[in-house]
C-alpha cells in the first residue's frame, strides 16, 4: 500500500542527472608584438621616455613613424642591448 506512494515519491524527489560541460576551448594567443611605443620601451628598460627620445636623436635607436606614431621594432631595442652590453 505505502510501495507505490514511496516510488512516486522517489521519483519526485530525484533530480534530474545533469550531462557534464564540455568546456569552451581557450582563446587563441595574442599576435606576439613586434614594434612597441616609447613609453613600453621606457619601462621594458627601466629608463625614463626622455632617455629614450635622447637614444633616439643620437640615433642609437632606430625607429619607424608608421601611421605618424613613433615605434620601436622588437629587433632594434634586441640589437641594441646587445651593443651596448658590457
């Protein structure tokens, strides 16, 4: 007599199973950098951007004026680092 209000009552109670997530696939990675502002390399070098605008006149650093901005490429503060290592 209880059996079958027990079953009805079991089978209200049970929640439903949930199917596992499959997660999102991460994020591509960002394009690497490949020309950076004066103010990033000031503070890649730990210098401030006057010393860099000096490197710059005293044409120690190269830089392109790509779409009238000032860049420095990755290679040329690489190539100076390693000139002006001791």
């Amino acid at each position: 007599m209880n059996e079958p209000i027990l079953e009805s009552l079991a089978e209200a109670i049970a929640l439903p199973i949930a199917e596992p997530r499959i997660a999102a696939p991460p994020p591509p990675p960002a394009p690497a950098r490949v020309a950076f502002s004066i103010r990033e390399v000031a503070q890649m070098l730990g210098v401030s951007e006057k010393t860099i605008r000096r490197l710059i006149d005293r044409r120690l650093l190269r830089v392109s004026r790509a779409l009238r901005h000032l860049r420095i490429p990755k290679g040329e503060v690489e190539r100076f680092l390693k000139e002006t290592c001791v």
